[in-house]
C-alpha cells in the first residue's frame, strides 16, 4: 500500500511539473559573442547581442542568422525541442577579411602609361622583376605578343572556412598614346571544402601580400 501511495505521489508532482517545463521549452534566450553582433530569425532583423524567442504552438524551429562585420556569420536553427533555455552563439574572427583589403581594383584592368626614357625591353624586364617579387613563376611570357601572367596561387582561411587564389596578367596596349600595359589583379574565393576549380568566384579584395603591387609597378615604369 505505501509503495502504492509513493508511486501516486511520484505520478501527481511529474505531472505537477510538466506545464513548467513546457512553458519554460518554449522560451529561448539568444546571447551572442560579441555583444553587438546583429540576431536575425526568419530574415528579419531582432536586436544585438541577446534576443529571447517565443515558440507558439504552430512553430517547431526558427532559423537564426547572427553577424557582424569583421567576424565570420552564423547560421543555425533552434528547434523548440531543444532543452537549452540559453543559447550562446560565438562568432569566430574572419582571417580573410584581416588577411586583405578592399580593393576597387580587383578583377579589373588598370592602365600604366609607361615614362619617356623607358623602352620596350626595359619595361617587360621591369614587370617581369616586380611580378617575380611576388610569385614564384610566370604561367606565360611572351615578349612577342606582349602578354605575361602569373600562376594561380592559394591560400586558406580556416577560421573563415574559405581560400583565396590570386593571379596577375600584364597585357601591352598598341596605340597612339606611347606605350602602355593593362594589368589586371585577379583574386577569387570560394568555400574551403570545394574541389578543383569549383565554387571560386570574383572577390572585391586582394591580399594584403600583394597590395603593394600595383603601386610598385607604377613606380618602376609609370609617368607619374
């Protein structure tokens, strides 16, 4: 009879309890590091640094997105199920956003019109020691048709979880205007778990490694 009435007992405060747990499963704080990372749920933007998410009965999950700039964003679901009550978002340093500049260069040709006194040959020998500067070889160098470029190189990002390939071309421009060279810094990015040449695509920075490029050739063949 006793083992009867502790078992009733037992019955009567779990189910005493379980409108508690529920209520307290369907409130959920979000806090985020650092504090003024911006919280967005469903795409709309919430509030920096905490935001407490309300479950109703028709809602089983909510999809979070936490950023900021200068961190790698975050993006992850909480589920109503979970029995978290405090959920703690971490944003991890973005290594390629501080490993580069933005640059409006990128990807695009530049024009050097090449100073009185340096000829054709002393500027493609010019080029050629500035890109060797910063590359270990020339994919193509053709003096002829007036072309060179680099070789891809690569480098991970694994806090950002991303690579970065960059590549030089160097093109003369025949016209009327004296000699000129287009030169065009390639730079690329894309996911760090995608093969071969798949998923790079146009990146609006360079590597800090190959900022001073631009500037150096100007110097070394440029009229101004």
């Amino acid at each position: 009879m006793k083992n009867f009435l502790f078992a009733l007992l037992a019955v009567v405060g779990i189910a005493a309890m379980m409108p508690q747990e529920v209520q307290a499963a369907k409130v959920k704080k979000i806090v985020t590091q650092p504090e003024t990372a911006k919280i967005y749920v469903d795409g709309n933007y919430v509030g920096d640094g905490f935001y407490t998410v309300k479950f109703g009965s028709r809602d089983d999950f909510f999809n979070i997105k936490v950023e900021l700039p200068g961190y790698v964003t975050k993006q992850l679901k909480i589920y109503k199920h979970d029995t978290r009550n405090v959920i703690s978002v971490d944003l991890r340093e973005d290594d390629s956003l501080e490993g580069s500049v933005a640059s409006n260069l990128a990807n695009k040709y530049f024009t050097i019109n090449v100073r009185e006194g340096v000829d054709e040959d002393l500027a493609w020998k010019l080029l050629t020691q500035v890109l060797l500067n910063y590359f270990d070889e020339l994919k193509t160098s053709d003096k002829a048709s007036g072309y060179m470029n680099t070789t891809w190189v690569g480098y991970d990002f694994p806090m950002a979880e991303v690579k970065v390939r960059t590549m030089v071309q160097v093109k003369q421009i025949t016209g009327g205007d004296g000699l000129q060279y287009q030169i065009r810094i390639s730079s690329e990015i894309a996911p760090r778990d995608s093969f071969g040449q798949q998923g790079y695509k146009p990146w609006g920075r360079v590597l800090k490694q190959f900022e001073p490029l631009i500037s150096e050739m100007q110097a070394r063949i440029g009229d101004n």
